[in-house]
C-alpha cells in the first residue's frame, strides 16, 4: 500500500473515533473542578464574554499572508464547515454550509490580507521524507498527534488498546499546504499562531522541510519540484463584502490581539452559543454534554499546563505523560531506564528549578539532557506565566546552614573513594562518568534550588518512580557515617557546596594530566579495540614503533585510517561505559575509501605475530585471506596472501598516499607499500 494512502488510514481513524466536538486535551484528559475555565479560554469564549481571564490567552491563528500559507478550495472547504476539515477543530461553525452565500465574500477578503513580510522561504535542493518520519516521530510530535501507520519505533507499533486519549487530528495536509508553506510553519508557528498551542521545536530549515515532506508523502529528492499553491487573484467588490461581514462576525475577537472588540454578555442556560445551532447569528461549537455542562459554570483559573498541553509529554504528581501506546515513540539512552528516554516529572518544577534557568528552558535553550531524542518545545512568548504557575507549589524545608557545611568532604561523597559514587553515573563538565552517562553534576547550582536538591537526594523515587538513582540515604539515615558524623543534613549541604563553590575533581576520577592512558608503541606493536571516527564502533587499532598506526573497520573486513605521530588516548574505551567516537592522536591522517570491496569479503578475526604486529583473517567464496600490517621506515606495509583460488579484488587504497607495490614472490601474494607525500 502507498505510503499515502497507509497515513490517509491512519487520520481516517482518528476521525472515525472523533466525536464532532472540538477537542481541548486538557479538558478530556482531565476534566476536573476547572475544567469549564479552560474551554471558556481555549475555545475562545473568553475573546468575547467577561468571565474566567487568565494570563495566558487563546489566540486564533494571525490571518494576514492566508493566501500564502494554504490553498484557497482548503480554506473555503474550512470556512464551510471547520470540523469536517480538520476533526476536533476548536473554530465553531460560523455558516450554514458551502452554499452559504458569505463564504466567499469573506475568502477574497481573507486572501486579500498582506503578510507583514514578503520574504519567500528558500527550500534548498535536497529533501527526505524518510529522515523527516525519523524526526516526526521522535522529537515529540507524535505525543500529541497519530503516528504514522508505516513507522516501527524501537518497541514496536502500539497494540490495540494501548491508546488512551485522542490525538490532534491533522487537516487534509495536501489540501491546505504546499510543501513550502508547510515547511515554512513548521520551522517557526509561532509566526502564525503565538499563543503556543502549536509550539516550535527550533527546527533547522532542512529539518521543518524534511518533517513537511513525510506528512505530504513528498517522496522526491529536489523540493523544488513540489507543486506549489497557486494563485489567487481576490474580487475588490467581493473583499468590501468579505470585510463587512467579518467585521460583523466579530471574527477579529479571536483572530487579532489586542481588538477592540465589545464585550457580550453570557446569556442563560437555555440559549447563547451553548444552544446555537449551525448557520444562525452565533457560532456554532457542536460541544458534546460534558463540555456544553462544564461551560454553564467557567469558575476558577485554568492551569497553563492542561491550555498547552504539557502533560502530553511530561507527568506531575503522578497524573499525566504518554499513554502506553505513545511512550513507543519516546526514544533515548536505554542505559538510564525511562528517565534516559522520558521527559522529567514537573513535579515541584517551579522549586526545582532556578527561575533564570526555567525561564531559559521555556525560550528554548538550556539542555542538559543529550541523551533524549524528545526536544522541548519553545514557549518564548509564554514562559512568564508559565513560570508563575508552576511556582504555585509549596515550599521545601530549607538546606542546612552553610556554615555547617565541608567542602573538602563534598568532593569526597561525590567520588568513589569514601562517598556515594556520584561519578559512576553522572558527567562531571567534560569528564565522562565512569558508567552510564547521566547528566552533568558540575553545574547543578545554575539550573536546580537547593531545596529541592536536598529533598530529591533524600528520596529519588518520590519525584520519578522508578528512577535508577538509588536512595543513598534511606529513610533519612547516611550510609557514609565515617564523613561528617554520618549526619545526612551536613552531607547533603555539603556536596551541594562543592557543587556550588569548589575547585577540582570529585576524588576518584582517573588521572588524565599525565597522559597516564596514552598508548606509546616502543618495543613492539599495539593493538587496541576502540570505537574511532571513520572506523566504526569495531575499529582495531595498531600502533607501531617509530610513530606510525592504522585503523581497520572489524566490521567491514577492511583498513580504514592511517595516521603518524602519536597513537591513541585509551581513557574512555577503558574506563567509560557508554564510550565515545575517538579521534587518533596523531597528525597527517589518511582515509581509505568507504566503498564496498567486489567480491564481498567477511572479516574472520585476527592474530599477533610476534612483534605484536596485526594479521587480519578475511574470507570470501570459501577463500581465505591473511592481510598483515606492520611499519618499516616511517611508512606503512600490507602484505596480502590467501591460498586457493581467488576472483582478485580490486585492492583500495588510502587516498593521498604514495602507493608502491613491491615484489611479492608467489602469485597469491600482494604487498603495498604506503607513504605519506612530502
């Protein structure tokens, strides 16, 4: 089946299992004492009616550039009837169908409405739907909208069942969108729609075109050959109509912040918008009993949280975060459990974190969680009462007095000799852990409230249940009673210090000062595994006397980097777990090309010749072959030798070397010999 028609199924779905009600996902989700307020503000009640006035407004999307962003016919289909448009639509039915003679005063007058800016969007020349479902599916679209059917995450399509709210259904994309406007929202929505609801995740253009080009199914290469939208050339006379009845529908209420719009009173129970019905003076909602009931009382303040559907991702106090069937999508290190692959808790989020640094994590910058494919969408315009709400916790009892505290003994329970093993786990700046790499301890100070920090230590899994940071003072008692008097206040206050204040390492981290793990070749050949850039993650290395090495690719069966000078710093392949990429320590490196060698050759292992030198086994067609490296005279030698019949490959060799073939003495023999160029 077509990959169109595979995603086509899927919205089918959710628009079968849609009511015609708009959908608020804070509401449905969690339908609680407030639960009036917030439809009051996100459908948009509050743009007309007194009542309920949060600080953070529902905004409809900015008309002007209309006629830039969506195809006409989409727009008139949508004016006709919002919901059969896009399924759960909060935008209430405003005619009587798509014979109602004001729908297309009112399109030219729409299409008729200047952008602020001209400036056109340029796509560049490459484009992948592939890599753009990778992105779909797991920065964090997917916790609010379907995935697609064709996309297997790592746990496996969600089983029947495993769904347990509804999504944001999409509009028919292709309808609305050219491959360029739909790029073009996805890298900034706030340009269309700053109230937040539709967030930015800091999309590099190449990625907003991509992520466009896996929901259009757009499965050519050159983004330049995507239809564009077309254009559409407005009727003055129709565009005076359009206005007027705009203005008369009071559709700037919603569509332009800061209109002056008047105010109109909520009528009773028995009429108003409550009781409208499709193509009268009032809008028309199609709300469900629970919503219609709900609107009848709008009392309290509804949470900014549910308004922007925070809890898709995140949970608090327990509620909240992915079902199971959209936790698949949530991908990251499976080293860390859930926490390595699940956005953190908000739980006590406005004492947790420092207000500088909260407020940096709601404009888009301050990541310290690498190891999550999940990107945290920006909420620049939104973060103030963000901030404000989440800070309505109660407070935590404070940390101990600072003149009670040692800094000396800080440094010691952070490490692994005498403390709590900190650095087994956690970063420290640059210095990866010495296991999992969790995320860094060095910085704390700028990003968590002391409080906080003391709380958490005291019991991890009261904030995250099942979080892998052990309770390392149970019950509140030190298992350390040799530092500080075992006095678990003192011992908190006093890592948070030398978090805070000291100078050096937490004690336990090797010595890399004095290149105590560089390899140094004298006597004889090294050989070290190691993951190497240009290598692989089964890269052999051999470092030979007089300042000459090789890389070989364990995966590929063949060479891979020549380089002089110094070998290799063997710190993280040894005493990391997670171990990085390395590069080689030396100069003047010299690649061997990528490509696959003809016939097909599988890597069977290797053995030491005597002088540690590396002979690499490889079998191809049932013949075996013994490639042998050693150093001669500054250079590099490769002896070649395989018994039985043989379809002679073509032999590769480092790109920018002098090559010489020397005289191997039998015919199943080849000896090359590589030097690097004055």
């Amino acid at each position: 089946m077509p990959l169109a028609r595979l995603i086509a199924c899927g919205l089918l779905a959710v628009a079968l299992n849609a009511t015609a009600a708009p959908l608020v996902p804070g509401f449905d989700r969690f339908p609680g004492p407030t639960g009036g307020a917030l439809l009051f503000l996100e459908l948009g009640c509050a743009n007309c009616h007194p009542g309920p006035r949060p600080g953070l407004p529902r905004q409809a999307p900015l008309l002007p550039g209309l006629a830039q962003r969506a195809r006409p016919d989409w727009v008139r289909s949508f004016l006709a009837d919002p919901r059969a448009s896009r399924p759960g639509s909060n935008m209430p039915s405003l005619f009587s169908g798509p014979d109602d003679p004001r729908i297309e005063p009112v399109l030219h007058y729409l299409l008729s409405l200047k952008p602020p800016s001209a400036k056109k969007r340029e796509l560049g020349k490459d484009v992948n739907a592939e890599r753009g479902s990778e992105l779909y599916h797991t920065i964090g679209c997917a916790a609010c909208h379907d995935p697609s059917p064709d996309f297997h995450p790592p746990a496996g399509r969600p089983q029947p069942g495993e769904a347990t709210y509804a999504a944001v259904a999409f509009p028919q994309l292709r309808d609305k969108y050219s491959l360029e406007s739909l790029a073009r929202f996805l890298e900034a929505p706030a340009a269309v729609r700053p109230d937040g609801r539709m967030p930015g995740f800091g999309l590099k253009p190449t990625e907003a075109t991509d992520i466009a080009a896996h929901l259009l199914d757009f499965q050519d290469s050159d983004p330049r050959n995507a239809a564009k939208l077309g254009r559409f050339s407005p009727d003055p006379a129709l565009v005076a109509r359009g206005a007027e009845i705009y203005a008369r529908m009071r559709c700037a209420a919603c569509h332009e912040p800061g209109a002056v719009v008047a105010t109109v009173p909520i009528a009773d129970a028995s009429g108003g918008c409550l009781t409208a019905g499709r193509g009268g003076e009032l809008p028309f909602y199609d709300l469900n009993e629970a919503q219609r009931k709900a609107l009848q009382a709008p009392d309290g303040t509804p949470s900014p949280i549910h308004a922007l559907n925070c809890l898709a991702c995140h949970s608090d106090q327990g509620t909240g975060g992915p079902d199971p069937a959209r936790g698949r999508y949530f991908v990251g290190d499976e080293a860390l459990g859930d926490s390595g692959r699940l956005p953190p808790p908000l739980t006590g989020i406005g004492h947790k974190l420092q207000p500088g640094w909260l407020d940096g994590v709601l404009k888009g910058g301050n990541r310290v969680r690498p190891y999550l494919s999940t990107r945290m969408p920006l909420y620049p315009a939104q973060a103030a009462v963000l901030a404000a709400a989440f800070q309505e916790a109660h407070p935590l009892p404070p940390m101990v007095d600072e003149s009670r505290t040692d800094l000396e003994a800080g440094r010691t329970l952070l490490g692994t000799q005498g403390g709590v093993n900190c650095i087994t786990c956690h970063t420290w700046g640059s210095r990866p852990s010495l296991g999992i790499q969790a995320l860094d301890l060095s910085a704390l100070e700028k990003r968590l409230q002391p409080e906080w920090f003391r709380t958490y230590l005291l019991d991890p899994a009261a904030y995250r249940p099942g979080t892998l940071m052990p309770p390392l003072w149970p019950g509140g008692k030190s298992m350390i009673p040799d530092v500080l008097e075992g006095d678990p206040e003192r011992q908190i206050a006093s890592i948070w210090a030398f978090i805070a204040k000291g100078e050096g390492l937490p004690a336990g981290f090797p010595d890399l000062a004095s290149g105590a793990f560089e390899l140094i070749p004298k006597d004889r050949a090294i050989v070290q595994r190691a993951f190497l850039h240009g290598a692989g993650p089964q890269a052999i290395l051999a470092g030979f006397p007089g300042g000459v090495n090789l890389a070989y690719n364990g995966e590929t069966g063949q060479p891979a980097r020549m380089w002089r000078g110094r070998f290799f710093d063997a710190y993280s392949t040894w005493f990391v777990r997670a171990a990085p990429f390395e590069e080689p320590l030396g100069t003047d490196i010299l690649d061997w090309p990528s490509e696959p060698q003809t016939p097909a050759i599988r890597f069977r292992g290797y053995r030491l010749e005597p002088d540690g030198s590396p002979v690499f086994l490889l079998e191809t067609g049932g013949v075996e072959i013994a490639e042998h490296f050693s150093a001669r005279d500054g250079a590099l030698r490769r002896e070649l030798s395989w018994t039985g019949p043989l379809v002679e490959p073509v032999w590769t060799h480092p790109s920018g070397a002098a090559v010489i073939e020397e005289p191997a003495g039998a015919p199943a023999k080849r000896c090359f010999v590589y030097r690097w160029k004055p």
